[in-house]
C-alpha cells in the first residue's frame, strides 16, 4: 500500500501540530558525514595495519589520516548539535556554515592518496 502525496498544507499542519521534526535534514547530514568519516577511518587503520610493515613513512599517514577522520567524526557530531538547536529554538542558524568537515574529510582522502604513493613507491625500490 502507497501512501498517499503529502499537500503542502498538510505538511504545515503537521508541523503545527508537532509531528513535523525541524531538525530531521540535519541529522541526515550529520549520518551522512559521520559514515563518510567511519568509512575513512576504517580505511586508513586497515592500511596501516598492511603496510605499516612496508615503511615507518606508511605507518605515519595511516596515523595521521586516521587521525583527521576521528576529527571530522568529532567535528560533525559538533555541528549537528549547533544546527539543531538553533532550529528547534527557530533562531537563525549559529554563525557562518563551516566548512570544517569536509576540509578534514578532504584532508583524510589526501592522506591515504599519499599513503597509496608511498606504497607504490616503497614496492617499486
């Protein structure tokens, strides 16, 4: 059975009546990143683990992206937080959007490129 398409005067009502969450796309962001940031974490430590071995210099950036993708877990988990009770407060949202997780997030995906260089490169001596 299919529910039925939501009028847009029901979704005000709804929201009225308190059944509508405000906050429910932030936290989707918020998992959204949170998974993004586990997955790299997951990543970085497996490689660590491998080829940590191979050379002291894969061991540091495996560390040091394992590292920046526990900081963007702690990062998101930070904003959400901020964004959320500024919209159930219906105040404007807490200072400009940061652009924190995804520069970490981009920080952690330039580490395990480097830690693939360093791999190739150790393998190819």
């Amino acid at each position: 059975m299919s529910a039925a398409p939501v009028d847009e005067r029901d979704r005000g009502n709804a929201r009225d009546a308190g059944l509508w969450d405000v906050a429910v796309q932030a936290e989707r962001t918020a998992l959204s990143w949170r998974r993004t940031a586990l997955s790299l974490a997951v990543a970085a430590a497996g490689a660590g683990r491998v080829l940590a071995p191979a050379s002291p210099r894969v061991a540091l950036a495996a560390a040091l992206a394992f590292a920046l993708a526990a900081l963007a877990t702690g990062a998101s988990a930070l904003r959400y937080r901020t964004v959320t009770r500024s919209l159930h407060r219906h105040d404007e949202l807490v200072g400009p959007a940061r652009a924190g997780v995804p520069v970490t997030v981009l920080a952690v995906c330039c580490c395990l490129g480097m830690l693939g260089v360093l791999v190739v490169v150790a393998f190819v001596e």
